[in-house]
C-alpha cells in the first residue's frame, strides 16, 4: 500500500443561497457526514456511474460544498472517510493544486434528509493525478474511536431535544435496531416503545455501502495477515532463542531483524610480525627460568615445612617424656582407650550370653514341668483308683477290679520309686522316716542321660563365650586392677567420674557369664561368697577401704549394687518359673542363698530395693500357689482308716504328712520374710484349713500326739519368747482347742500317758491359762510342776 502524504484541511462557511440551488442538483445523493465532524467530503452519488463532464468538474471546483437540510436524529452507523481521485483525461487545475471532494459512504436511515459537512481543502501530491481509475476506491478507512462516536451521540441527542414534534418519516425507524450495541453504553438514548419497529427484510445496500465492505474487508484481511506474520516472527524467535544458547548480556533482537548473523570470518589482510627461530628460543629460555625459579621456591617451603613436622614432633615427646600432666594425658587416653574397648567387647558379646542363659533357663524349667505334672497326675490317678476301691468295697462285688493300662503302669511306677527310696533309707539307717515327706524328683535314666547331654551342650557354648577374648576384657580381677590403679594414682578424678556407680554395669555381663552353670535350688550349689566375681569385687573394695578415708565412698556399695542388679533377678525367675515348695531339698538351699543376699548385704539399712521386694513377692506368691494346688488330703470312713495297712490309710497319711512337709517348708522362711505373712501362709491357709481338719477325722491316739508334736516342733521359738504371754498367738486357737479335745479323750482312755505330752505342747505355745485349767479340772496335781518351770 503506498503512503498517502498529509492531508489539510480548510473549513468553509455554506450560504444560505447555496444550499438551494444544490439541493436540486444533488437531490439524489446519499447523506454524508454527522454534523460538525470534521474532514468529511462529499462524493457522486450512486446515480452518476459515468465520469462527470469538465464543466460540471470544474464548477464543482470553483465553488465550496455546503451544508445541506437540516441534521438528522436518528444515529449513523461507522462512517469509512476516503480520498477521492480525478478521473482519467481531466485537465490539472491553473494552480497546480489537486481536488479533493468527500465521498459519505453511510446513509442516514432515521430521516430523508441530507446532511452536509462543511469541506476542506485536500492538498495532495501531483502524482496522485496520475492514478488509475482502479485506484480511484482503494483509499484509506478511517475508522471513528469510542469518543468521537459519542460526542456525535450527544449532538444528535441535543438536536432531538430542542425539535417539538415527532418525525413521520419511517426512515429513522430502520436503525433503531442498529443502535442497541450502543444501548448498554448509554442507555438514556434508546427509543421508546413506539418507536420500535422489527425490519423483517434486509434493505438492498447501495453502491457507497458496497464499496465501503469491500474496503472494510480488504483492511481486515490486511490486518490479519500483518497479524499473522507478526505471530510468525514471533515462533520464529522463540525457535532460535531455544536452538541457539544467547549467554548473558547479549541483546540480539531477533523479531526486528530481516538478516541472520553473519559468522565473523578471518580477515588475511592482517599480517603478524616475523617469527624466527631464535625469537622461539629465547621465549623458551625464559619460561623454563621461570618454571625453575618457581620450582626453587616450592622446594624451600618444603623443606621448611619438613623441619617444622620433626620440631613439633620432638616437642610432643619431650614434653611427654618431662611433664607430668603429659604423663596424666596419656593414661587417661590410655583408660579411656580401654574402656571404649571394653565396652564394644561387652556389647558384642551380651547377645550369646543372653541365647545361653534361656537355654540353660528353658532347660531347667522343662525339668521342673516335668516333676510337677508327674506329681498332679499320680494324685489323680492314685485318688481316683481308692475311690473305685472304695465303691468295690461298699457294693460287696467279687471278682478283681478293672484297672486301665495308663493307672497300672502309673501306679506300679509309684510304687517302684517308693520301694527304691525305703531301700536307700534302710542303708543309710534313716529308720524315722515318714511317707510322703520325701521329695519324689527321681527321674529316669533315659531322662536323665537328656537331661546332661544338654546341659553339657549348653556349658560347652558358656566356655566359648569369651575365649577369644584377652583376659584383660574378660576377667573381672583385670578389670577392677585397671580401675584400682585409677583410685590410686588419681583419686580425685576418680570419684569425681562415680566409676563405683559405673562399674556394677561394666561387670554384669561377665557376672551374668559366671551364674549361668548356678542353681540356687540344687542341693550343696555353690556358695554366692565362694564365686571368683564375689571375691574380687570383696577385695577391690577391702583395697578401697584402705587408700580413701571418705565418708561417702561409693565403692562401699559395689557388691550390693551387683547383687541387686544382677543376681537377685536371677533368684527371682528360679522362684517364679522352676523352685518346688514341697521340695525340702530345693527350699532349704535356696532359703540359704536369700539369707546371705537379703541380711548380710543390704544396700542400706532403712532401704530396700525393687529388686529385693519383687523377690519377696515370687517367693509369697508361689508358696499361696502350692497351697491352693499341691494340698490334698482325702477324708475316709473312720472304719476304714483305722486299718493302718489299708491304701486309704496309707494314701491319708502320706497326704497328711506331705502337707506338714509344706508347712515346714513355708517356716524355714521365718526372719527373712514379715511375720504376719508367715501366719497367714502357715498357720491361717495350711494347719486350720486342712491339718487340723485331717487330725479332727483321725482315731484318738498316740499318732495324734505324734502329729501335733511335729507341727508344733516346726513353729518359730521366736514368735513365743515373751514371758508374759499366758495366751498364745490368735492364729493357734484352733489347735489349742483341738489338744484340749484331744485330752479329754485320752484322759478316758488307756493312753493316759500321752496327756502329759499335750500340756507340755500348750505350754510350749504359751497356751499357760488353757493347760492350767485342765489341770485342775482333771486333778493333774502331778503336772502343775511343768507349767512351773516355765
């Protein structure tokens, strides 16, 4: 498209006589322009297809454009405003000046009237005169903005305001549809309702119309192509900002740019200075002096540094060597170094010393299942073969009684055991032995040769345990001598680190390592005193008695730290899981070893330990446990058990004096555990709940004394040391009761002897005010002498 030079533009003023004489002229043409707008022209009409003749043109040039009919009401539409152009073969005007007329392609459809716009003079290039007649329509569109439009809106509104009439031409009417885009705009302007009118056929367009499309859609397309080429450009640079890296800093503006870079090139018009050899030569020689004199320096600081290394060297061991607080550096690293050791060696190895220990743990509580469910299952099948006896017997049937194979092997098991424990008593000459006192955990050979195999498997894994380890990190004597050289050369800074709080924890595992082959409840175990652990820690601390003269010296506390960590939770699970209270042998080791632990080594005097009343506990609980599951003894017709050969006598007594064996048992507990719960247990659960009922059952007699004398021996002296007592304890009121039953009835009998032997046991109870009373009732005169001496 060809730039259009500026246009002018020069405002005339119409005549009034003008407009009349053009009025007929130019009657056909369409209106123009809105009123006052300026640079609008008026163009022929549609009427005058053919080129004007040189008159006319010449006249048209002569005299100005005027204003035609009065201004319109209704809105127009978007006016195109254009440059029109002298037709081909007419002749240049006198002054070299170019015409320009204003063609108004937009019709005004609200009244018939034609507007004209005041016209100005266009000055334009002599070369536009020499345009085709193609050329004559192509001009440019120049499209009215936002403002513009409405300032026209206003003036139209203003001229409709001072009319007082309403138009009855119907032309106005057509556009009133054209004007709602503009209605949200300015609403005041909208037509009332009976001006609105639908259109229901299209008006035909008129030549001005046409050509003003066609120039609108020529601009549109142009538009959309520039638009699209400048998309284009635009990818175009993206594309090459992404291929081609841009460092920072360059400004290459690749959318204004129609050429690509040109790739500098190497300019051979240059020329370089001559280079000959020994030119080359001499550069060489002076970087290669260089090169050495660097290599020169470099050496020098290293042997510098060399000579500094050894300085400080020599310093570090002389001062060594010469300084004391050197000397303590160094055996603290030392100790520090041996401790971490020791501890990585501990931690390493604590996971087999615990495998180790459950076995031999698991070992020994399957044993101990093993008695006490051997035990439970002959009471059961001994009690129930009596009572089928018994019932043969009542029923008077002959013929033997049907016994199941399982109670006849386990009764002839029973049997086998007793004849092989009467058999060893015999050689030993324990003639005053009474049945079911003795405890039955005899076991097979064959559960015997198991039971060794793995426990000697067992011991052989105890042996490997530490036997790739230096005795310095596996016997406990090294170790407190390391620690004892500690609490000689710096005893400060021993105390100060509480390593007496430290060393029970460091000692545990090899402790642990020590108890693994220790059965508390085996007969003549091993001593806790006679232990290699006990006498090393019992010397450290004799040693530390000796060198510190504090008070508060924690190595006092040591061995009693190690028995309340380490030892008594191991106490506390044989209690819990594998001791037999029925057994005599297993009470009376393990009440030994508890003696030694809970009297002798007390942490303080007023203080006692979790450990040691978690122990208390296992030991109370198992004993209520034995009582309630364990005692059983089976009441019988008198007629029946007076025939001491009968098996329910014999099965009675051995019941009877299995229950005294527990009693005795529970009292082996007296100092070591409270009073009152040793009444509970054995006085108030066991002797008035079933001995006193069994003895109550049984014949009058010399076995009755017998019996109430081994209870009676089996009591504490303790409980009965006060003199003033003439009333024994509350929980013997039953028995006193029944030795004075039992009295009366042997007074009247042939056993009168054996009313000696009950008052000496009520006096030996403190029972002095019952047995003083029988006396003199009885008249026992010869007796009184023996609550005297008392």
């Amino acid at each position: 498209m060809a730039h259009r030079p500026k246009r002018t533009f020069r405002q005339r003023r119409a005549d009034s006589s003008d407009s009349d004489s053009d009025s007929d002229s130019d009657s056909a043409e369409e209106p123009s322009a809105e009123p006052g707008a300026p640079g609008e022209q008026a163009v022929p009409g549609p009427e005058e297809e053919g080129p004007p003749h040189e008159g006319d043109r010449a006249e048209a040039a002569e005299r100005p454009l005027r204003a035609r009919g009065p201004r319109g009401r209704g809105r127009g539409r978007g006016r195109v405003w254009a440059t029109s152009r002298r037709a081909a073969g007419a002749a240049p005007r006198a002054d070299g000046g170019a015409e320009c007329t204003t063609v108004d392609l937009s019709t005004d459809e609200e009244d018939g009237t034609y507007d004209a716009s005041e016209s100005k003079d266009d000055q334009s290039s002599p070369s536009d005169s020499s345009s085709s007649l193609e050329e004559e329509f192509s001009s440019i569109v120049n499209i009215p903005d936002a403002a513009f439009i409405q300032a026209a809106r206003r003036k139209r509104e203003l001229a409709r305001a001072q009319e007082d009439y309403i138009s009855l031409d119907v032309k106005h009417i057509s556009t009133i549809a054209d004007t709602k885009k503009d209605s949200d705009e300015d609403p005041e302007s909208e037509p009332d309702d009976h001006e609105k009118r639908i259109p229901f056929t299209l008006k035909p367009q008129t030549l001005k119309q046409r050509m003003a499309e066609e120039i609108t859609t020529r601009n549109e397309e142009s538009s959309e192509e520039s638009q699209e080429d400048e998309k284009q450009a635009i990818w175009e640079e993206q594309q090459m900002r992404k291929a081609v890296k841009i460092t920072k800093g360059r400004n290459i503006d690749l959318s204004h740019s129609s050429e690509f870079q040109t790739v500098k090139k190497f300019d051979t018009s240059i020329s370089f200075p001559p280079v000959n050899l020994e030119i080359i030569k001499k550069q060489i020689n002076r970087r290669l002096t260089l090169l050495q004199d660097t290599h020169r320096s470099h050496q020098r600081e290293y042997e510098k540094y060399v000579e500094d290394v050894k300085s400080s060297k020599n310093a570090i061991q002389n001062l060594e060597n010469s300084s004391d607080q050197a000397l303590n550096f160094k055996f603290y690293k030392s100790m520090k170094i041996y401790v971490d050791n020791l501890i990585d060696c501990l931690n390493e190895k604590i996971i087999n010393i615990q495998e180790i220990e459950s076995s031999m743990h698991a070992l020994l509580l399957k044993q101990a299942m093993t008695f006490m469910k051997r035990r439970q299952d002959e009471l059961k099948h001994e009690s129930t073969y009596l009572q089928q006896l018994s019932r043969k017997a009542e029923t008077s049937t002959n013929g033997s009684l049907a016994i199941d194979e399982k109670t006849q092997c386990i009764l002839e098991g029973i049997e086998s055991r007793r004849a092989q424990r009467r058999q060893a008593r015999a050689l030993s000459g324990n003639c005053d032995h009474q049945e079911g006192t003795s405890s039955d955990d005899e076991l097979s050979s064959a559960d015997m040769a198991d039971f060794q195999k793995s426990q000697g498997d067992i011991l052989q894994d105890h042996k490997k345990i530490f036997e790739d380890v230096n005795d310095d990190f596996s016997n406990i004597q090294n170790i407190l001598l390391k620690f004892q050289q500690w609490r000689e050369k710096f005893p400060d800074s021993y105390y100060e680190a509480f390593i007496g709080l430290c060393i029970p924890k460091l000692l545990n595992p090899l402790i642990r390592v020590q108890l693994i082959n220790w059965n508390p409840l085996k007969f003549n175990s091993i001593g806790l005193k006679q232990m290699p652990w006990f006498t090393s820690i019992e010397n450290f601390i004799d040693n530390s008695m000796q060198d510190s003269k504090k008070e508060d010296n924690s190595d006092k506390k040591i061995l009693s730290a190690v028995i309340n960590k380490t030892v008594i939770p191991r106490l506390t699970d044989f209690v819990e899981f594998i001791w037999d209270p029925l057994s005599t042998s297993q009470t009376t080791s393990l009440v030994d070893h508890c003696r030694m632990i809970l009297e002798e080594h007390s942490t303080c005097e007023n203080e006692i330990s979790k450990g040691r009343q978690d122990l208390v506990k296992s030991i109370v609980s198992r004993m209520k446990k034995a009582i309630e599951d364990d005692v059983y003894i089976p009441l019988y017709p008198k007629s029946t058990v007076e025939n001491k050969t009968s098996p329910h006598s014999k099965f009675q007594e051995r019941q009877f004096w299995s229950a005294v064996k527990l009693f005795r048992n529970i009292l082996l507990w007296t100092g070591l555990l409270p009073d009152d719960t040793l009444k509970e247990l054995a006085l108030g659960k066991l002797l008035n709940r079933y001995l006193i009922i069994a003895l109550l059952n049984a014949v009058p007699g010399p076995d009755i004394v017998k019996k109430c004398n081994q209870i009676t021996a089996y009591l504490p002296e303790k409980w009965f040391e006060n003199s003033t007592m003439r009333t024994s304890i509350s929980q013997l009121e039953n028995f006193i009761q029944f030795l004075l039953q039992s009295a009366h009835k042997l007074s009247r009998s042939e056993f009168r002897d054996e009313v000696k032997e009950i008052i000496l046991i009520l006096v030996k109870i403190r029972a002095l005010n019952q047995a003083e009373s029988f006396i003199e009732e009885y008249h026992l005169d010869h007796l009184k002498p023996v609550i005297n001496q008392v």
